[in-house]
C-alpha cells in the first residue's frame, strides 16, 4: 500500500489537518511569548510526560476512563473523534493515533474498545428539567470552563455578547451520547476523569438530569421516552485480538488504562529540543508517532522546554494550578481570578460585596487552612464548604486532594510567622469581644453555629479553629485587607492598637489570643444575641392592633401583618392589593425581621390558617390608613376607581368591610374553612367570618 503525504490510497485513515490542541493555562498565560514554562505546561498537559517522563507539575494528565465505553457514548462519534480528534472535539489534546491504519484494523481497535467493562443498564427517572439544568449550568461554576449558552438570560445578561477564547469547547452531545449516558457522566465525573481536568461537581441525581437535559436540549421531559445509544456491532474474536495488539502497539496505555496491558517504558528523549523529523513536533512525524496540530507557537514553546528541562520547575505550584485551571475561578498571588467574560456568572450574597459571589483567593492558602481541612475541601467534603452563600461550588478533586493539599502546605509554609500568644483564663474575655456588649460586634455578620448573624450572613466563627492555623488568624486580625483587598472585614486592630483598653489591658495579642480560645475551647455562646427562647420578640397585640411588614410565606415579600387583640390575624399582600390569609391563633415573632438583614420567609404563629383565593381583576395598592382605635382599612384602585377594605375584630369574629365610589362591586374571595356572612347596601358589602 503506497502512501502519498496527507493523501492515502486505498482505504488508509487520512491524517486530518485541525486546529492546534487547547490548553486553558497556556493560552491565558504563555500564548503571547512561548517559554520554557509554557512548554513545560504543553508538555504535561498534551501527555507527552506519559511517555517520556520529566513532567514538573504535581499532578500528571491522564487519558479519561474508556471503561463501558460502548454503554456511554456513541459507536460513531468514537469512530469519528479516533480518525479526527479535533473534529470530534474543537481544541482537543487527543493526538491522531490512526493514520496509516486502514480500515479493518480501525473497524478491530473500536471492537476491542466495545469489551471495557461489563456494561451498564440506566434506570431513567420519572423527570427531567431542562430549565432548571440550564440554571444549574450558569450559576454552579460549568461557565467557569465552558461557553454560556447563546439563549441563556440571566441577571448578567449582557456577558452572553462576550465570547472568551478561554471556554473549552464542548462536541456535538447529541451526536456523542444519550440523556442517560450524560446523566451517569455527571453524577460520576471523577470515576471516568480521574487526572481531574474535568472535575467533580456535587450536582446529585436530580442536578444531573436536569443539566444532562440542558445540554441535550431536550424538549420533553419525561427521560423514559428518550433514545438510548444505538447498541455497538458485536465484535469477534477475531477482530477483538487484533484490535488489543493494536492499542498496545500504539501506547495507548501511556494515557489509558486497559485490563491486563501494562504501560510501556518511558521512551528517552535523544535532544535536540524536538527538531528531528521522526519527532512527535515534527510538522510531519513518523509513523507510529503521536500527530497534533500544534501551532507554531506551541512548538516553539515545547522545543524551549525540551531544551533544557531541568531549568523549569514548578516549586511555587504555579504550573499545577495552571494545569488544573484553578485559576479560571481563584486568585492567588496576584495572578488569575475570573476573567471579564466569565465574572458576570458568578453570584451569590450581594452584601458582602465581592467576597459574597467570587470564590476565595488562594494566596497563601497552604498557610492559612490546616491540612486536613484543605484536603477535605479539595476532595469535595460537603461539610468543609463553609461558604454556603456561593452559588458557585468548589468541585471536587478526589484523586488529587492528598497531593495538592500537602504540596501547598509545603509550598506556603511560613515557620517563621509569629505564634500566638497563650493567655490563661482568657475565655470569657473571648467571649465579650465577639459579642456586641462591650465587645468587637463579631457576631453583627458572623454566625455562631446555629445562631444566624444579627446582619449580613458572613462565615461561621464557631467552628473556626477546626479551618484555620492560628498564627494565619492572629495576622489577618491584625491587617484583613492585607489578605483580600476590598473585604467588609474591618481592621478591629488598627496600627496593632486596640480599641477596646478596658479588656485584658487593651493588649491586642492577648485579645486576639482570647477570641482564638473562646471559639475553642468556650461554652455558650458570644454575648449579645437575643434571646428568643423567653419569646421576647413574639408580637402580641393587647388593647389595639399591630401592623407589621414582612417576607411571609404564601403572601410575598410585601406582606402586611395585622394582629388584633383576640387572636385573629390577617396578612394582606401590599403587591396585589388583596387580602392572602387569616388565622387563629398567636400572631407573629418578629426575631429575623428586625435583625436578620436577609430574612427568610415566615409563617404565621397560630395553626388555624385559611388562604383566600385570588380575585380577578387589576389592582394597585395604594396604602392603608388607621383610625384611632388603631384599626386599619386598606385602600387600592381596581377599574379606574378607589376601592377601601376595612377589618377589624369584634367578639371573636373578622369583621370585613368593603366600599367603593361608582360602578359595580369589586371582585372579591372569601378564606376557606369558616363561616361567611354577607351583607350589602349600596356602595358597601359587609362581611362576617366566624369560625365552627
């Protein structure tokens, strides 16, 4: 079989010529000058370490998984990407392995590929939300690697016009999978990406079926009804054989795992910084040798490097975190963090300014979390995310975790930070200077275990010796905005000088050293939160209504609360101009409207509650007024005219009553489960609820 250069006669594979490989850390940091550092980072990152050895990062890159292949993704496309990497994947670092094969030894490699595994059989749930999957997509963190979607309208809409180089493109999901397959991909992404480029990112079940649904762009939502993969041709025995010794012969498992086929020796590198024709960077490299569209820069990079490796090192992890993209999402020392086009995606608690949407800076971050804290939250331990606010969510890097943790460790040691002082009996001094009684006001944005802030929702204090090394606390106590420039952290410390002199002298190591061992070693709680076991906030209306605004469930964030002595309750919805409930019972605990700065939805005290329907009809509320006695009557235009609602309570019963100046009566509704009595005059509808 004669081969003429990119053209094959007969039925020989064809060498396609694509786009260069892309690698996010390299295009954002080396593109625009090739370096050794960019080509050592090419060098990982395209696998070249896997044959060749010598890689300076701490983390090596692995092929994915090809384990069940057959039951993931689809026969052709897998034909497809094996011919043509890039057309199966814009950017892909997958090397042409086929060219020079014809067609029945390719046909024998996808028939040994069918054999991974023992196969899978998906159980479909009942339903699947594209919507929601679409949220999830834009506001967890995928927009941190990936594109947006062109139709996506969220509350940063306007970066959707941004097109960032950076967003690693994703194939034709329809073309490569099934809603299932992607389903299972999702909820176990570390099991089949174990170098972690992609990582794992805690959607469960129903989070995974709803991206999965996103991504495919499924109309319906019933999964069951869903295609499934077209089953793969039955191999031979025959073929399968073949195609085994082919994946072998190819080094295939220098990047892959496969059953019983070992990885073959590094290969010795002869010099020459890649010149040689028979060179992998060779524009046109021998048989049998791995073929990528690097582009001439990439090259020149990756011969910078080979030229002398030994000079490149990546001590300070630079490298590492630039191969695993933590950059996309991290700052740290000044380098990296979210770039314009991706910032717009990332949300969370607005009050706390940046630091309420944007992940943390990793500066420093070996030094300033303990260890076995850092792994956790680098292997994805739920319980050490500690910033719940974050929309976007760490992922995790299970397989990397003990690595990366102990390397930054090392890297960020300081030994000689100052330690902190030790103060006997310094609790209780603790405990004021967190508090608001004399204290710092710690507690005003931070929460204490249970205990919701008195105002914005900060980080937990409690469990703060469990994360942090105490000599990293005691120097950003001193400097906070030292650490993250622009924090709502307030320097307490100011020059080193305290401003609280009564406590413990005024001295700031031994306060700062008292707060450190309240929150570890205290009981109780900091002082200054209400206590709301004594029902000090419960609202209880005696001689005359109270009327109270609030966030109230089933009515809205404009719900108006009217609590009258004999315990009847109403909640008018100031947004729809219409009353939304009544209910017997005690009335309201005012605790988290009054100091909770993000306060929830509440909910009526009293368990006799009756919702009143909807009444047709455009309304615009107009205010409400009270009469001496405190009594209140609501007031809103409905058809052009105003219309007046008066309640009041009088022997056990809600006394309703509605007039209006010209035309028909205004729509109204009544609560359900109580006795309604109407009576009308002109102009005014008198109405009685009384409950059995």
């Amino acid at each position: 079989m004669r081969m003429v250069w990119g053209i094959f006669i007969s039925v020989v594979v064809a060498w396609p010529v694509g786009a260069e490989p892309l690698v996010v850390g390299y295009e954002r940091f080396h593109r625009d000058r090739p370096s050794p550092p960019g080509g050592a980072l090419l060098y990982s990152e395209l696998g070249c370490a896997n044959c060749h050895g010598g890689s300076g990062g701490m983390v090596s890159r692995k092929g994915p998984s090809l384990e069940n292949l057959s039951s993931r993704v689809s026969h052709d496309w897998v034909l497809g990407f094996l011919k043509d990497p890039e057309g199966g994947r814009k950017g892909s670092t997958m090397p042409a392995m086929l060219y020079g094969l014809n067609e029945e030894e390719v046909g024998s490699v996808m028939a040994y590929l069918s054999t991974l595994g023992k196969g899978l059989n998906f159980r479909p749930p009942r339903h699947a939300n594209a919507e929601m999957g679409s949220a999830l997509y834009h506001e967890k963190g995928c927009v941190a690697c990936h594109a947006p979607g062109a139709d996506y309208r969220g509350p940063s809409g306007s970066g959707l016009d941004l097109a960032s180089p950076l967003a690693v493109p994703l194939p034709d999901l329809k073309k490569k999978t099934s809603l299932m397959a992607l389903e299972h991909f999702l909820a176990n992404t570390s099991r089949y990406r174990t170098d972690g480029r992609m990582p794992h990112l805690e959607l469960g079940r129903e989070g995974a079926i709803n991206v999965a649904a996103y991504l495919l762009d499924l109309q319906g939502t019933d999964p069951r009804e869903e295609k499934k993969l077209t089953s793969w041709p039955k191999p031979k025995g025959d073929q399968i054989n073949l195609g085994r010794r082919l994946v072998e012969a190819a080094s295939c498992a220098s990047c892959h795992d496969f059953p019983g086929i070992e990885p073959p020796g590094m290969i010795r590198l002869t010099g020459g910084g890649g010149t040689a024709k028979a060179s992998c960077l060779s524009t046109q490299p021998a048989r049998g040798l791995p073929r990528y569209g690097l582009s001439s820069g990439q090259r020149d990079a990756l011969r910078a490097f080979l030229a002398d490796p030994a000079r490149v090192d990546d001590e300070a992890g630079v490298l590492t975190l630039q191969a695993m993209n933590c950059y996309a999402c991290h700052e740290r020392d000044g380098l990296g963090g979210p770039t314009p086009e991706t910032r717009l995606f990332f949300h969370g608690e607005e009050s706390l300014g940046d630091s309420g949407k944007l992940p943390p800076p990793l500066t420093g971050i070996g030094h300033k979390l303990r260890q076995d804290w850092l792994e956790g939250v680098i292997a994805g331990d739920f319980d050490k995310r500690v910033r719940s606010y974050l929309k976007t969510v760490m992922p995790a890097y299970p397989g990397q975790a003990r690595v990366l943790a102990s390397s930054l460790a090392k890297i960020d040691a300081q030994p000689e930070a100052k330690p902190m002082v030790k103060v006997a009996e310094a609790r209780e001094a603790g405990r004021k200077l967190l508090g608001t009684l004399g204290g710092n006001n710690c507690i005003t944005c931070h929460h204490w275990g249970e205990k919701r802030s008195l105002g914005i929702p900060a980080l937990d204090l409690s469990s703060l010796n469990q994360r942090l090394r105490p000599e990293w606390f005691r120097s950003y106590l001193l400097a906070p905005a030292a650490y993250r420039p622009g924090t709502l952290m307030p320097s307490l410390w100011p020059e080193g000088r305290s401003n609280l002199p009564e406590i413990l002298g005024g001295d700031s190591e031994k306060q700062i050293a008292a707060i450190w061992s309240f929150i570890e070693h205290g009981e109780g709680i900091p002082e200054g939160f209400p206590d709301r076991s004594s029902g000090e906030y419960e609202l209880r209306p005696t001689t005359r209504p109270i009327i109270q605004r609030t966030f109230f469930e089933e009515v809205g964030t404009k719900a108006i609360l009217v609590g009258f002595p004999g315990e009847i309750s109403l909640a008018f919805d100031g947004d729809k101009a219409r009353p939304a409930m009544i209910w017997r019972g005690a009335f309201f605990d005012a605790y988290h409207t009054w100091f909770t700065r993000a306060a929830p939805f509440e909910k009526p005290l009293g368990n006799e509650v009756s919702l009143i329907p909807e009444a047709s009809g455009e309304r615009r509320f107009r205010g409400y007024e009270l009469d001496d006695a405190g009594v209140p009557t609501f007031l809103y235009h409905e058809a052009g005219r105003l219309v007046r609602e008066r309640y009041e309570v009088v022997n056990g019963e809600l006394h309703r009553v509605i007039t209006w100046q010209e035309g028909k009566s205004p729509a109204y509704r009544h609560p359900a489960g109580v006795v309604v009595e109407e009576a009308r005059k002109e102009k005014e509808i008198a109405i009685t609820y009384r409950w059995k």
